[in-house]
C-alpha cells in the first residue's frame, strides 16, 4: 500500500499553503472547507463510475484517453470547474486548498483499493505531480482570469492544459516503460515554475522600486503614516 501517496499529499499541501499564503489560515474558513469537501466528493463519485478507465489492459492510447477523463477532467477538474463558476473572488489559496482536498481523498481511494507493491515512479511520481499541480494550478487560474491581452490569456489556459495532462500522461509513460521520461519532464516542469515565479518576481520588484527613487520624472515615496 502507498502510505506515501496517502500522507505526502495533504503534508506538503498544508506546508505549502503556509509558504505562499503566510496570511491566509489554512484552518480558519470553514465554509471553505465544506465546500472544498463536497465538490471533491462529487468528483471522486463520479470518477467512481467509470473506474474500469484507469485500469491498464496494455493498450495506451486507450489507458491515456481513460486516465485522462477519470483522473484530470473528472479528478480535479470538476473542482477546478466549481470553483471558477461558484467562488468569484478568485482567491488562489483557496484554489490550492479545494484542490489538496481532492487529491487527499483520491489518495486514501488509492490507498484502500489497493495492495500491490508500487516501484519507485510510481510511488514518488503521482505525488509529486499532485502536489506540482497544487502549487502551480491556482497561480495560473490567477492569471488567466487577470490577463487583459487575450492573446496571453490564451498562453496560460494552453500551459494550464498541458499542465494538467500530466496526470493521466505520467502513469501512461511509467506503463510504457518510460518512467526516466516521467522524471526528465517533472523535473523540467518544476525547474520552470521555480524561473517563471523568479522572473516575475524580479518584475514586480523592478516596477515598485522604479518610483521610489527621486529623479527626473518621478515622485519620491512618501512612507505611509501610522494610524
């Protein structure tokens, strides 16, 4: 069984919740929680209906089509969904958090439906990628309902598409013998995020600190007043 799979998820997800959202309680909005909790029961039951998709007969093509429905359209893709339609304050830490629910409980499913031994893709790869796209998804639904050039809302709903096969093209490639592929790619997907957040981190810290000092054409930060 993958006592792995069953506690690193919800661990990493707590833990990184405190990392990116230091001002958001993880445990302070209840509703939040319960609705998390519902869309992702939701999901799992009706992912539950087609379980005979995420089973591999050595066809994979079929094993990427069936694993892509059950394990990204229906799992997290109906939360993702809920969440755009029912929560229009687009907030990203409660994006992560509906998300890491999800992903909890398809980790005990996993866990109780189970008993063979897993190797070692298997055992790191699918948390990994879920936690991957815990931290990764919220930002780029950020982005993609903020962007005001269509042409960059469609550059992220594109990565955010790509993104999100990685949960039924991962497992295809381990079943095809190609679990080295599975690594070279999450290690470059995390190896952009890390760049891309660093790149638009020095953006934003480029364009605060251009007004703060006094010169031709600028205007010189006044310190807020303490109340």
């Amino acid at each position: 069984m993958n006592l792995f799979l069953l506690t690193a998820v919800p661990l990493a997800a707590v833990a990184l919740h405190r990392f990116l959202y230091p001002a958001r309680s993880v445990f302070g909005d209840a509703k939040s929680w319960i609705l998390g909790g519902v869309w992702a029961v939701v999901s799992l039951v009706l992912a539950s209906f087609f379980g005979g998709a995420r089973v591999f007969s050595g066809d994979l093509w079929g094993a990427f089509l069936g694993l892509t429905f059950t394990d990204v359209l229906l799992v997290p893709g109906v939360v993702v969904a809920a969440w755009v339609l029912t929560r229009p304050n687009r907030d990203p830490g409660e994006l992560g958090l509906w998300m890491a629910l999800v992903f909890t409980m398809a980790g005990i499913r996993d866990f109780a439906s189970t008993s063979r031994i897993f190797d070692l893709t298997e055992l790191f790869l699918v948390p990994l990628d879920r936690i991957f796209l815990i931290v990764v998804t919220p930002g780029l639904a950020v982005r993609i309902f903020g962007a005001t050039v269509p042409r960059s809302r469609w550059t992220w709903t594109a990565m955010a598409g790509v993104l999100a096969l990685s949960g039924s093209l991962f497992p295809v490639l381990s079943f095809g013998r190609l679990g080295w592929l599975v690594w070279a790619l999450e290690i470059m997907g995390i190896a952009t995020f890390f760049f891309l957040e660093r790149r638009s981190g020095q953006k934003k810290a480029a364009s605060l600190g251009s007004g703060s000092v006094p010169g031709r054409g600028t205007t010189a930060a006044v310190p807020p007043v303490q109340p």
